[in-house]
C-alpha cells in the first residue's frame, strides 16, 4: 500500500487559492444568472439598468435616451 503525500504549506495555500477562485467564479455566475432571470431592471431614470457600479450606483440606458417618460411604457410611446 502506497505511503499518502503530505501536502506542504505551499500545497495547501495553492488549493486553498483555487478553491476560493472557483467559489467566486460560481458565485459571479450565479449572480449573473439571476439577474438574467428577473424582470428587467428599471427605476424613474433608467429604462434598463446594465448594472451597479462598485459604489452602488446604477448605469445603463436612461429613459431620456430612449424617448421616454419616468414610467413611460413602450406600447404607449408608439
């Protein structure tokens, strides 16, 4: 029977590393798909929230860009 490696510090800060990569990955995914999943995101400025910034503010496009008032609907603007 084949004695076990012991793994060095080195080793185990490595897979240590990987693993907390692979959580974010997944976790950055998961994000990704439940935000794909939920009505588009609006508020009264914009018609379709992109994303938030790292401060937490919203960007994507405005309203005003899409000729729209707060609130406006597609169908009514036609």
């Amino acid at each position: 029977m084949a004695k076990k490696h012991k793994k060095t510090p080195e080793e185990k800060a490595a897979v240590a590393k990987q693993k907390k990569q692979q959580r974010r990955a997944r976790r950055k995914k998961e994000t990704r798909d439940n935000l794909a999943k939920k009505e588009i995101l609006q508020d009264d400025r914009f018609f379709f929230i992109a994303g938030y910034t790292s401060g937490g503010a919203p960007y994507g496009v405005t309203r005003e860009e899409m000729g729209l008032k707060p609130w406006e609907d597609l169908e009514e603007n036609n």
